[in-house]
C-alpha cells in the first residue's frame, strides 16, 4: 500500500531522480535514495515543510536535488528503476536511508554530521544523515 499519493507520472519521475542520484551504486542503492525522497514527502519539518508530491520534492530549490540540473536526469525513465520507485512508494526501506533525509557522496570518509544531522551510515558512495525523532517525528512514520 502506497505511502504517498504517486500516479503513473510521479513514479517515472521518482524513477528518473534514483538513477540520476545513484545508478551507480546498484539496485539498493537507488531504492536508498527512493527512500530519501519519499521520506522527504511524508515529514514536513525541517528543510522539507509544504512538500507534498515527487514534483515538489524533487524540484525543491533551494536545497533540493541535484540531479534535475544535470542532463541526464531528462532522459526516459527505465522500467527498472520505475519498479524501483514503485518499492519506495509502497513504503520499502532500507538501513542506513530508513529514516534519512539527507545523503551525499564525500570524497572520503563520511563526516559524523552533516548540516547538524548525524550519520546513519554509509552504502557504497553515498553517506546517509538522519534527524532525530524530536527534530522530526513524520519520518518515523510505520
């Protein structure tokens, strides 16, 4: 069952940002960014208040993605990472992006806050970063 309102269209866009963001770094490393994205939609605190569909989240400036400014990101959505999407939207997630809202990709080691947020952990490239329940409750939703 879906944790967020997505039709057809949302999916394929959420598809674009996970491969834009991370195809790199596999399946699960796109579902972790999924997850990101999804859990962005669902919190309103923090950077995220009044994001309320993949649009929103996806197009937020500032402090959005960066991907959408990247031509790769235009490109068609693959029925792959649509069924990727498609996870994340059903409320599928995976440690260390169970309850992140940040990620990026360091040139080294993963700093131990990031923003003042704190390190959940790392998969592959990519360091994950996660409010506390006090900073954010909706994210701990399920």
């Amino acid at each position: 069952m879906a944790v967020i309102n997505a039709n057809s269209e949302d999916l394929k866009l959420l598809a674009r940002l996970i491969r834009a963001e991370a195809e790199g770094e596999g399946d699960l490393g796109m579902l972790m960014v999924g997850n990101v994205g999804v859990n962005r939609i669902r919190c309103n605190c923090l950077d995220f208040v009044g994001l309320r569909s993949v649009s929103d989240m996806v197009f937020q400036s500032p402090g959005g993605f960066e991907a959408p400014q990247k031509g790769y990101f235009y490109q068609r959505a693959r029925s792959s990472e649509i069924r990727l999407a498609r996870r994340c939207v059903n409320g599928e997630r995976h440690w260390p992006a169970t309850y992140a809202l940040w990620f990026f990709r360091p040139t080294g080691d993963c700093p131990p806050t990031w923003f003042n947020q704190q390190l959940s952990g790392r998969y592959k490239s990519h360091c994950f970063y996660s409010p506390t329940y006090d900073d954010c409750p909706g994210v701990y939703y399920g």
